[in-house]
C-alpha cells in the first residue's frame, strides 16, 4: 500500500507512525499477516526528501525554523586555528568498499541505482559519495586539519584529494566483522602514532575517529583546548542500554594521551570478543563500550542522563563524556525522546537510513542560492525522521 507517498500525506500519516510501537505491543504474536503488513510499512524508503515538523518548536534553546529557514544563527564562535598553537587534529574513518558483482553484472549498468540531484549512484559509487561528502563538510568547517582513511590494503580507493592519506592496515573487513576490525584498526593506528612519537617531538596531532557518515559542522579543535585534561573522549546520550556512541572518539595527541587510549581500546576490544561477539555486526563495540564504563564502580551512570560534558578517571586514562546532542546529533528512528537541536550542535550523524540526507544537505549547503548552515540544519531536522533509500 502506497498510502503514505509524499509529504503532504506523510504529514496525514503521522499519527499513524507514532501509534505503531504500541500497536505493536498490544497486538498478539499470532497475527503473523498483519506485523508483515505493518513492517512493510514501517520499512518504506523515500527518494526524496520528506518534511515534516521540525521538533523542538517553542523551546528557547532549541533551534527554531520557519520552513527551512533558520530563526536562529546557530554558529556564534569564529573557527579557531590550532595550528597556531603547534597542534593540528586529524580526523582518522575506517573505510572500505564491496565489491558489488551485481553492479558489473550488467555491463556496469545497476537496476540498483539511487539518483541524488542531477546524479545517480550504483551501491559503490553511494559509499564513495558519503566519503567524498564528509571530507566535503571537514574541509568547508575545519580546513587545516587532515583525514586519514584506513582501509584494506586489497580495496583500491580511488580518493584523490588534498590533505587526505590512505593508510591501509591488515584485517578482516567483511561486512559482519566491520565493528571488530575498526576497533583493531584503531589500535594498530594509535601503535603506529607511538612510533612515530618517539622518534620525532614537537608539532601535536590530535586524533578524531569517526565513522564517515558525520558532518562535522563546528570546529571541534576548541575539545581539546576547552577540556585539557582528557587523554579520550566519546560522545554520550540518555538511554540506559546503549549509552555510549562508538561513532566517534577523540584522542589527545600527546605520547600519554595516545598510549592510555590505545590501552583503554585494546580492553574495549579484550571485552567485545569475550561479551558481545555475536552482537559483532552492528553494536558489540557500544556493548562493549559502555560494559567496560560501567565496570568501574566509582562510575555514576546517572550522569548520562543529564547532557553536560563531564570527565572521569576509568584505569589510567582521564576519559571526558560529551553529550551526542552537540558532538553526536543524530536524527531520531522513532517519535520518542525527541527534543529538537541544540544551537550549539557541531557534529549531524546520519545513521542508518539517513545517508540520502546527508548529500542533500551538503547539495544545499553548497548551492549557491544558500549557504547558510543554519538553514541547513532546519532542512536536516525537518526532514531527518524519515528513511531513505540511499
Ligand atoms: C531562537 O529564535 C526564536 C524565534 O525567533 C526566539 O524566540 C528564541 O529566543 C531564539 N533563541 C535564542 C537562544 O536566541
Ligand atoms: C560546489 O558547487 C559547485 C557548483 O556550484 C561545484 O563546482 C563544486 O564542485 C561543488 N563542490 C563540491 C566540493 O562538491
């Protein structure tokens, strides 16, 4: 059933989509047919973008939009440059492709091809425009710092941009081990800095990984200067399960800064294959993540339910918690726990089926008749709820 085709309808089926996850607890098990029905539902993707309400209407603090323009200026500061303090960060994703025999199959041409804009994508050419988009938006926001994309050495990355290395390291990088081999290439990245360090002094390099579907909207050298007493960082929100995003961390540059994340990785990694292996495609490494937080019993987990940064001593490293409301913003699945966006939001995570999102928002960023983030921002909550095809 195509009931919910196009916005002004999706608005209408709203309420439909809130009331699903009670539907859905109230209906009984056997009723097989109809849970298909409304999964079917659930699972449709658009390809194009939907708006609806923006959330957050009427709080102070909360970014405020009328249609997709901004009523709020959202970036007060003047970037900084660190580089003028001897310190430069680089922003370190682990990035593969898959060879996709279906894509060649047919002479090149897919019948699985998306169109964004003017353009259309094949699966390959979907990933590598995320890639390309999230140097886009680091180059746009924080142009002195550098990417480092590590990757399989057997994959042939064809990135040919300034400022950004390739580092292969060995592992295995099929799709359910993906979570797993980023953490070990993490570790086998921050091993490789330690090297580095003790041979050379001077110039600071801070290391911010992240997963390469994040636009980093603010300049985020401002952590390092703001907090100068964490070795890492990881972003945190209110939910008792999952507390902890693995999506992005951050790690002082210093010999002690890199050795005590390298440490705290290798017993997330220690925790993820002894506890949460069969979790390993998606959520082992939060699992894992948050497991090893909480183990330590001077640990309040209390706090992450207020969103203010915070720093705590977890076995040798000082490890500071930023809230994801402004380092980890992320569009939310359902209706719940919803409340708008910060002003201050620095870094937009489109997870899951929200990649379609964020080439249109980086298309409307850098079309020439707005330019203004802020609008950006009103587009991104706006439209944010709903899943794409991309
Ligand atoms: C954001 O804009 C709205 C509407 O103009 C205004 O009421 C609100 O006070 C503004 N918020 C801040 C923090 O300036
Ligand atoms: C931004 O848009 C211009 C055209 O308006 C285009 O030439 C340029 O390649 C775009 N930049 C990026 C990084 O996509």
């Amino acid at each position: 059933m195509k009931i919910c085709n196009g916005w002004r309808r999706f608005l209408l089926c709203l309420p439909l989509v809130f009331l699903l996850p009670h539907i859905f607890s109230v209906l009984e098990l056997h009723q097989t047919s109809t849970l298909e029905d409304l999964h079917k539902k659930q699972i449709k993707k658009f390809d194009h973008l939907v708006l609806g309400p923006a959330a957050g209407e009427g709080l102070h603090d909360r970014l405020q939009c009328q249609g997709i323009k901004a009523l709020n200026k959202t970036h007060f500061s003047a970037s900084t440059d660190n580089s003028n303090y001897g310190e430069n960060i680089a922003f370190v994703t682990v990035f593969t492709t898959y060879d996709s025999s279906i894509d060649r199959a047919i002479g090149g041409k897919s019948r699985d091809l998306v169109t964004v804009g003017k353009i259309s994508y094949n699966k390959l050419e979907r990933s590598m425009a995320i890639l390309n988009v999230f140097i886009n938006f680091i180059q746009v926001t924080m142009p002195q710092s550098n990417i480092i994309i590590l990757t399989d050495p057997a994959s042939k990355l064809p990135v040919h941009r300034s400022r950004v290395a390739i580092y292969p390291i060995q592992g295995e990088y099929s799709r359910d081990k993906l979570m797993l081999q980023r953490i070990r290439s993490y570790i086998a990245f921050l091993e490789t800095r330690l090297e580095e360090h003790s041979q050379r002094q001077g110039h600071l390099n801070h290391y911010i990984f992240t997963d390469s579907d994040v636009a980093v909207i603010d300049d985020l050298g401002q952590i390092f200067k703001n907090y100068p007493n964490f070795d890492l960082a990881f972003t945190f929100r209110n939910n008792k399960e999952q507390p902890l995003n693995s999506g992005f961390i951050a790690v002082r540059g210093t010999p002690d800064g890199i050795r005590r994340g390298k440490v705290f990785l290798q017993e997330v990694l220690k925790v993820y294959r002894s506890k949460y292996i069969k979790a390993s495609r998606m959520l082992g490494d939060q699992l894992a993540l948050a497991w090893v937080v909480k183990s330590y019993p001077s640990f309040d987990a209390k706090r992450f339910t207020r969103p203010q940064a915070f720093l705590e001593e977890i076995g040798s490293a000082s490890v500071l918690f930023l809230p994801c409301a402004i380092y980890n913003w992320t569009p939310p699945e359902g209706a719940g726990q919803f409340h708008g966006m910060t002003l201050d939001v620095k870094v937009v995570h489109f997870k899951g089926s929200r990649k379609r999102l964020m080439l249109e928002s980086w298309n409307f960023l850098n079309s020439s008749s707005s330019s203004d983030v802020s609008d950006m921002l009103c587009l991104i909550l706006k439209s944010g709820r709903t899943k794409y095809d991309f």
